[in-house]
C-alpha cells in the first residue's frame, strides 16, 4: 500500500458539480427546504474566501488566469452555459474502479483544486456493495435506483416519490439524484484514491458533495441521507488500497445514526473472525477493518429529539474495545462566552473524540500505514445557523471548525501519515456554510497557524463584506467584481475571482430554473404531521444481531452485472437566496413499510427516524 507524508503536501479542494442536480420537484414551494443546491455554492464562497486569504500569507502567488479554459466558461452567456450542459454526460464505472475524468486547475498554487466528474455505479461498484448490499440481493440500492425513474411520474400522478413507510417530510428525489449520488460517491472515493496514491501530492482534503450521508444505514434513507459517503469511502480505502483501521469523527449537529451502525456492524463482523481464527477456525483471506466512530453532536436535536430510547441511548454509546468496539459520543453543551467554550468545553470535553481515538490507534497497533482519517463535516452546530435548525442552545463558535480541524490534522500526523479526509454533511444557512467552510479550510491548509492570526477573517463584519461582494446581481447571473469604491480589501475581488473559477455552473442552475417548465403542483408537501412510531430495541441489539456481510460473501442479485443507464444532466432549478424560515414539523410514519407493502427492513436495521425541525405550525 503506498503513502504520502505530509511535508511538502497541499491540501485538496474536491468540487462535484453534479450534485446540483439533486432537488425537489414535489412542489414549486421551496420555503422549507433546507437541503438545497445553493448549499454548494455557500460552501465554495468560503472556500474562495479561504483560499483568497491564504494567498495572502503565500510569497508567490499565481492569479486565475481569467482568460483559461477554467474560467471562460463563467464569461460565457447563460444560454450557451445552459447548451453545455445539456450535452454533459456523466459515465458509469465498474465494479473495481472509480470513472475519473476529472482535472486539477491551476487557480491558485496554494491548494489544490480538483474539478471532479467521477463516478460510479452504485449497482456495480465494490464499496457501494460492501456498505449497501445485501447477502440475499442488492434490494435498497435497486429499489433507490427505481425511486429515482419513476419520480417524475410518481410526482405527476400526485403521488410522492418516497414509498410509504420510508420519512416523507426529510427525503426528495428527482430524475438527477441518481447522477447527483453516484457522483458524490465517485468524488469521495477519488479523493481517498489521490490521498493514498504514490503521485498525489494531496494527502489532506475537504469534498464538497451533497446530498450528506451520515444518517442513512444500510438500507435505511433518513434525515437527507440516501448513500453513506463516508462509508462507502472507508470501504474503498479497505478494498481498494489496503486500508485496515479507519477513524471517523463526526462533527455535524446531529448524531451520525447511519454511520454509527454501519461501523458497529464492521467492528462485529471483523471481531467475529478474528474470534474465530484465534479458536482454531480458518483464517479469513483478508481480515475485516476496524472502525472508530467518534460524534460530537446535540443529544436533544434529530434524531432524538422525540425522545426515542433507542435512538438516545444509541447517541450516547461509550465503548472502547469490548465485544471489537470503538465508539464515543459526546454530547454538545450550551456557553455563555467564548472564553468558556475555549477555556473549559473543548479542551476539557470535546476534545476527548480525539483523545478515544489516539486510544483506539494505541490499542490495536500504534500508528501505521494501514490507517486512514475521515471527518464528516457537518456545519450545522455554527453560531450561524437557522435557529429553527439549531433551537436547543447546542452551538459552537466558527473558530471551533479551524481549531478542530488542525486537532484532527495533528492526530493524522502523529498515526495516520498525515492522510485525512474531510466531507460535507450538513450546514443550511449561508452563513454558517460561508464561515465554517471558510474556517475549516483554513485550519486544514494551516495546521500550524496560530487561531489568533486568522479568527478575524470570519468575523461578522467580514461575513458581511464576503456575502456583499458574492451576492449574485440578477437572477442567472453571476456577481460582479466589486470596485474600488466599494472596498478596498483586494482580498475580496480575488474572492469573487476564484468563486467564479470554482462555480461556473452556478449562474447555469439558476438560468435554467428560469427557463425549464415546472411540474403541476403536487399537493404533496414536505411536512408529515403524523405521531411517530414508537420502539424498545436496544440499539445495541439491532446493530449485533447479524454480522457485517462483506463484498466477498455476498451472492450477487441478478442485476449485479448490468450497469446503470444514467440519463443526461437535467435541468437544474434552484431556489433563489437563503430559506428565511424554517418550520418543518418532520415526524415518523407509523408503519414501516415498503412499495406494495412489502417491508423494507427486518428487525435488526437501523430504527427509522425523521428530521424534526420545529414544532407544529
């Protein structure tokens, strides 16, 4: 297996563009929709502004040519943006491999930017299967491929494109979800392929896909999550490059429930055959991986903000070694100033993720090649965010995305050669998308930069100033350079420059939006108000009790070998501006079942829940 070590190494900026093309189409009413395409673009403000700044601290730096091929397609009118993409195709790949047809861009030499059109087929690739298959058949990623034909018709016929039984009021899906999916799988395995190969000169990154994974289990699509691409990504990097112990930290405001259950059902499956082997019985070809899964996350927000038992107790687990477990989850409190939060909660409280983690690297072998570092990377916990997202007081500052992620870079040196991957989860306001990717990606460019260097770049005033200078003119198009008397910061032009560099597809959603017929609107909405159904399973119990199925034991479904066809890029139709409001009131069905009836999980699957928001309006 080969490594890069960190000297001399950048950090990595991953952008899919193909995950604009997940929407909502249920309704023409997108006021409560807060996993959105413009999520994207927030996040690249940020990175913009980031990468602007660290420039600022370069000797050298190499402008954006405004005149190469990675920026003159922003100069183009929309109506031939809109021609361009019509005629995009985004290709499938094999089992094995990843379809990379991607490119790094010279737009700045402080980071790297890797303009990504990966891909893979979820039907047909190793990893997918691994998270998402099934010993009897690959049934959830056949049945999301049909959910994802047949929504247009579904949607027209006034129907929901989600089956009974699966949350309605928190999953949408469209035509371009399949491309959108399977496009941010491809992303994030590519970024591990860069990380872990010999030629890469990136062995840190932030992947900026949607839509966010950390909620869905095996087959079991919740809180906005359809594919877990932290997973599947941890099952690449196992499959694919050798990879033998993963280390997952999770810092989105809600709890990881998917990826919880997903590592415990690894860590159970590897702990029974290393069992085995030490009993006398055949040594398995390749030994499982093992998994740390370690969140930061408010105990009272989805998915336990109902109250669910199960789904509290399951955010609370603390085990470290018994039954080939290694998980900690800590719970998020409430500050009254950020002297307090520095001073006593992180390094007293939060902090202790890492520290459980140096623990687990401890326990099973010390630092090593075979280890790699993911962070799912959700923005949600911002200072920033919806209240209506965030009610219970749970924040952090944004300097804690900075901060956490040189923690977090410090860690990967010290045990996994410096290899980390951090990926987006959730994050909804603007705001807290634009400052804590811009904080994080300074933090993972500049692990050794003292915070109070660069704390200023994200404070309100500059906030202010960033969404000023972004902000688009006109609906289509893209902002305008600002001029001289409009700011003397130059840090904001070149801003505004390397945005243009990193989003032309931006101004093409909106114009397209602008142009395309809409459906008839559905009386479908994205509230269900129904009393959520109520469980007693341990979640220890549901995650034990059956073994991990892995890539090589499962029996391939009859479609196993039949790729995909994946339709041309749709239309994009995006919402104009920020949501200024959020009220869903997202509850669970009372009965778990499938098309035609037929249930979707058995008794061991992850507990569905639902992304309750805010109370009834």
């Amino acid at each position: 297996m080969s490594s890069n070590h960190s000297h001399g190494s950048k950090t990595g900026i991953f952008i899919q563009d193909a995950c604009y093309q997940h929407r909502y189409i249920r309704s023409r009413d997108l006021s409560a929709i807060v996993e959105r395409p413009e999520r994207l673009r927030a996040v690249k403000v940020g990175i913009s502004a980031a990468i602007s700044r660290l420039e600022g601290l370069s000797a050298t730096v190499t402008k954006t040519d405004a005149h190469s091929q990675n920026t003159t397609s922003v100069e183009q009118n929309p109506d031939e943006l809109a021609a361009a993409l019509d005629k995009l195709q985004i290709t499938s790949a094999s089992s094995s491999n990843v379809a990379d047809l991607s490119s790094e861009s010279p737009v700045t030499n402080v980071v790297s930017v890797v303009y990504s059109s990966a891909t893979v087929d979820i039907l047909n690739h190793a990893a997918v299967k691994f998270i998402h298959g099934d010993i009897d058949g690959d049934v959830y990623l056949m049945n999301l491929a049909n959910w994802i034909k047949e929504s247009t018709e579904k949607i027209g016929r006034g129907e929901s494109e989600i089956p009974q039984g699966l949350p309605q009021g928190d999953l949408y899906l469209c035509p371009g979800s399949l491309n959108a999916l399977q496009g941010a799988l491809g992303t994030i395995c590519e970024s591990v392929d860069h990380i872990l190969g010999s030629s890469s000169s990136i062995n840190r990154a932030f992947v900026a896909i949607r839509p966010p994974g950390h909620h869905c289990g095996e087959d079991t699509p919740s809180g906005f999550c359809f594919v877990n691409n932290v997973a599947v990504a941890a099952a690449h990097a196992h499959l694919k490059h050798g990879i033998q112990r993963i280390v997952i930290f999770d810092i989105d405001l809600h709890h990881g429930n998917g990826t919880q259950s997903i590592a415990w059902q690894i860590n159970e499956e590897t702990y029974r055959q290393t069992l085995e082997s030490e009993e006398g019985g055949p040594n398995p070809e390749k030994l499982g991986p093992r998994v740390y899964y370690g969140s930061l996350h408010d105990v009272l927000s989805y998915p336990c903000e109902d109250g669910n038992a199960t789904l509290i107790q399951a955010a609370s687990v603390s085990i470290h070694g018994a039954h080939g477990q290694y998980i900690e989850n800590i719970h998020l409190q409430p500050y009254e100033s950020e002297k307090q939060f520095w001073d006593q909660l992180y390094p007293q409280v939060y902090v202790n993720v890492i520290r459980k983690a140096e623990d687990f690297i401890e326990k099973t072998g010390g630092a090593g090649d075979d280890v790699l570092v993911f962070i799912s990377c959700g923005f949600d916990a911002c200072e920033h965010e919806y209240e209506s997202m965030s009610r219970h007081g749970r924040k952090v500052p944004t300097s804690f995305y900075h901060r956490f992620a040189q923690d977090a870079l410090v860690f990967a040196e010290q045990y996994a050669k410096g290899r980390l991957i951090s990926v987006l989860e959730g994050g909804y306001s603007d705001r807290a998308l634009i400052s804590g990717a811009m904080a994080h990606f300074v933090g993972l460019s500049e692990p050794s930069r003292q915070p109070s260097d660069v704390e200023g770049w994200w404070d309100a005033e500059e906030l202010a100033k960033i969404e000023a200078t972004t902000k688009k003119k006109r609906r289509g198009g893209r902002a305008s350079l600002p001029t001289a008397s409009e700011t003397n910061a130059p840090y904001l032009a070149r801003t505004l420059e390397i945005l243009n560099a990193l989003d032309p597809l931006g101004a093409v959603a909106s114009t397209s939006s602008s142009r395309s017929a809409p459906l008839a609107i559905s009386s479908m909405t994205l509230r269900e108000r129904k009393k959520p159904a109520s469980t007693s399973t341990s979640p220890l119990k549901q995650a034990t009790s059956s073994g991990r199925k892995t890539a090589t034991t499962k029996k391939p479904s009859a479609s196993a070998n039949t790729s995909l066809v994946i339709p041309e890029l749709s239309e994009l139709s995006e919402s104009e501006g920020a949501v200024s409001d959020v009220e869903d009131n997202l509850v669970s069905p009372s009965e778990d079942t499938g098309v035609e009836g037929k249930p979707l999980v058995d008794a061991k699957k992850l507990p569905r829940v639902i992304l309750k928001l805010g109370p009834d309006p």
